[in-house]
C-alpha cells in the first residue's frame, strides 16, 4: 500500500466551485489543476491563464499557463482560504497507466503553498496507511 497525503479541498474559478482531493507534493514545485477539472470550474487556459510555459514531468511535456484559483482546505472546525497560483494545461493531459487511460492528479506543490505552512511527513518504521501521519500546521502559528 501506498501512503500519499492528501487534503480535501475546495476550488473556486469565478463562481464556480468544486470539491476535491488534493495530493500534497513536496516533490513538485508549483500547483498543477488537470485539464478535466479545469474544464468543470470553466478555465480555459489559453483565455484565462498568464505567460505561456512547458513543464515536464514523468515522460511527457505539457504547454501550460497559471491560473489564479481560490482554494478552500475542507476542515470542519477552521477552514483555511488562500489565492493560489496553478498550472493549467493548453489541452488535455490524460496518460496511459495501467492499460488505461488516467487523468494526473490535483497538486498542491511547494511554491506558494509550503510558505505559508509547517509541513511534517513520519511514515514511522513500516510505513503503511494505518500508521503513516502527516500534518499541516499554518506558519503564522509556530512559536
């Protein structure tokens, strides 16, 4: 089994809005929206998106531009909003994985998010979804 942390969130692009379950990617520098979800919050990144950049990943290269998007952490006892930059692509990202065609997932990566948060990842002796604990603590919080 894999431990991937993950955050239930809420997108907002104009007014529409979504919820979803973010991967939270230590690895991946910039927050990344996947076409089809870009689609049902109505960007288009080609009309709505700045600049104009190619970002690569595991065997495969994208045209993208950042969209400013309003994220929402899904926490029941202190929600947390924020403006956040992502990268959107120009056209569809699908990949083949498993004999099937996947969609990449909803990123947060490091800029700007990881400033703004102490994030802690202990996947213990044995990792396994069971014991493995991450935590999100904001910034402005730590003594």
């Amino acid at each position: 089994m894999v431990f991937r942390p993950t955050l239930e969130v809420r997108l907002v692009f104009d007014k529409a809005a979504l919820r979803a379950r973010a991967l939270v990617d230590s690895g991946a520098d910039f927050c990344y929206l996947p076409h089809g979800l870009a689609l049902a919050l109505g960007v288009d990144a080609a009309r709505h998106g700045t600049g104009d950049e190619q970002v690569g990943g595991i065997g495969s290269v994208l045209r993208v531009r950042v969209v400013e998007l309003e994220l929402t952490i899904v926490d029941p006892t202190e929600p947390r909003s924020m403006l956040l930059p992502f990268l959107v692509p120009l056209e569809p990202d699908m990949r083949q994985a498993a004999g099937r065609r996947v969609s990449p997932p909803l990123v947060i990566g490091r800029h700007p998010f990881f400033s703004r948060f102490k994030i802690e990842f202990d996947l213990g002796e044995n990792p396994s979804e069971e014991r493995s604990v991450w935590a999100l603590e904001e910034v402005s919080r730590r003594e």
